[in-house]
C-alpha cells in the first residue's frame, strides 16, 4: 500500500507528526478501539489518522509514504481503500482520496489515549444523539 502525501497535507502533518511516531490510518466508524465516532452511515467513509506510541497487531500493513513516516493501516481498512491513495490538507480539512474519489473529507489527527470503559459507554451516551 502506497499512499502520497500533497504538499499542502505535508505542511500540515509536519505540526502534527514526526517521524518517531507510529501513524495509523484507521477508521473512524466505531469499528476499532481508536475510533470515536459511530453509526451505519460513516462504515467505510470516515477515516483517521491516529498517532501510536506502540505497534498493534491488527495494524501491521505498511504504507510507504513520502513523508519517510511509519505508517500503517489493516486489512479491515484496505477493504475500502483502492490505487492512488492520497491525502490532501484544504479550506482546514484533510482529505483522502484514491483513484475512484474523495473518501473522506474531513479526516482527523488524533494522539491515541485508551480510555476506561466507563469513558467509552460516557462517550457514546453523549455523541450518540448525533450518529446515524
């Protein structure tokens, strides 16, 4: 998997990332534990990156990229995912995109915190007036 960073994003990564970090490209459809979000209408359409202080083993396909970034995605998310994979940074978003068009166009960063499950059912219980 091959993924090509626009300057624009690459810009805006440079705040956000470095290259010690590990960098997952990850839904955001309430299909894995790093993702917050949830509901039918965002499976396969939301995405995120998601900034790691270890290796996890659902995680382990590489993405080359140009940042020279580790980076890593699984097999659930190849599933939505075909050539010309791209992401771009405009009018404040990140955006991902492949050959057939954007996927997402409001992509996240986000530094990974585990949370309790106390915290999820909290989470869930607040945002899940607004998922669909």
């Amino acid at each position: 998997m091959e993924i090509k960073v626009k300057e624009a994003a690459e810009t805006y990564l440079e705040n956000k990332v470095t290259t010690d970090n590990v960098i997952l490209l990850a839904l955001n459809d309430g299909s894995n534990q790093f993702s917050n979000m949830g509901g039918t209408c965002s499976i396969g359409a939301s995405f995120q990156f998601v900034i790691v202080d270890k290796m996890y083993a659902k995680y382990d396909v590489p993405i080359e990229n140009n940042m020279g970034l580790k980076m890593f995605t699984s097999k659930d998310e190849l599933a939505f995912l075909v050539d010309g994979l791209n992401v771009n940074y405009r009018n404040g978003f990140l955006s991902l995109a492949d050959n057939s068009g954007i996927i997402d166009g409001a992509m996240t960063v986000n530094q990974y915190q585990p949370r309790t499950e106390a915290e999820l059912k909290e989470q869930m219980e607040t945002i899940g007036h607004k998922n669909c």
